[in-house]
C-alpha cells in the first residue's frame, strides 16, 4: 500500500526526479510530513507525481528466508548474524558472504573464480591476493564451524562449490 502525501510547492520541486532516501539531505528528508503511524526510519524514498503531491515509499527491507536444509540454519543479512540450533555462530565478514552468497543460489555451482569475483570484489586489484584458494579454504572454515551444514556445502571436483539444501 502507498501513502500520497501533500507537501509544500517548494517541497515538491527540490525532487524533479525520484530520489533514494539515502540521496536526500536530512533537511528534505524532515519537510516530508508523514503520518504518526509510519516511522521514519521506513521511508525508502519519493516520487514526485504530476499533481504536485509525492509519493512517500515506505516499507522494510527484508530478507526472504533462505532454503531450509533441516540444519536450523538461520542466516540474517540485516543483523549480519548466524544461528545454527538456535546458538550464535560467528563467522568473520567474507565467511558470512561466502554462505550468504551460495544460499541464495541453491544448487547452482559456482566456479572459484565466480566467487572471487563476487564475494571478493576488488580483489584483482590486490596485488597480494591469494587466488583461488582462497575460497577453498574459507570453505573450509565454513564446514569447520557449521558442521551440521558442511553436506550441504558440496564441492564439484574441478570447478567450485555449490549450496544444496535437503528438499
């Protein structure tokens, strides 16, 4: 559902085009007047319409549940958080983008070098990087630390990795 709000003509024309909340300065993000039962923090963005009014989106960002795969693994990309049975894990920054990345593409294989690409980006400008094997052994991290996981995270022998869940 939208809300269209009214806002002053001058409102209206410091937003010829539509605008992310994050380009909006907090002072054009305090002149849209929004009604009491919509938190602030909600505001995604607005859309000037022809009649002079904006078109406030509001809504929550949120993740859609990954596959199950009978493990209890429970994977937040807001919070940047891992629960296995119901206790925390903690995993560094590129070993929750690594899953994180594999389980949104169930099933597909991923080539080392698509990893790197993806889940490391920038990471041909390093003159230092490790390469490829890099990704085997965050994988092995990965199985270390999840072992109720670690069937899941399937190596395709001179390829990759891929993410299969149990259906």
């Amino acid at each position: 559902m939208s809300h269209q709000l009214t806002v002053t003509e001058r409102a209206t024309h410091q937003w010829p085009h539509s605008a992310l909340l994050r380009d909006l300065t907090p002072g054009e993000r305090a002149a849209i007047p929004l009604p009491a039962h919509i938190d602030s923090d909600a505001m995604l963005g607005v859309v000037p319409l022809d009649d002079g009014a904006v078109m406030v989106v509001v809504g929550h960002v949120v993740t859609p549940p990954g596959p199950t795969c009978g493990d209890d693994l429970v994977l937040d990309r807001r919070t940047r958080s891992v629960r296995l049975g119901g206790r925390d894990v903690e995993l560094s920054f590129q070993e929750f983008e690594l899953l994180a990345h594999l389980r949104a593409a169930p099933h597909r294989v991923f080539t080392r070098t698509e990893l790197l690409d993806q889940v490391w980006p920038g990471h041909r400008a390093n003159p230092r990087a490790e390469g490829t094997r890099t990704v085997d052994v965050h994988m092995h991290r990965l199985r270390r630390k999840l072992p109720a996981v670690a069937a899941h995270l399937v190596t395709v022998r001179r390829v990759g990795y891929a993410y299969r869940p149990t259906t």
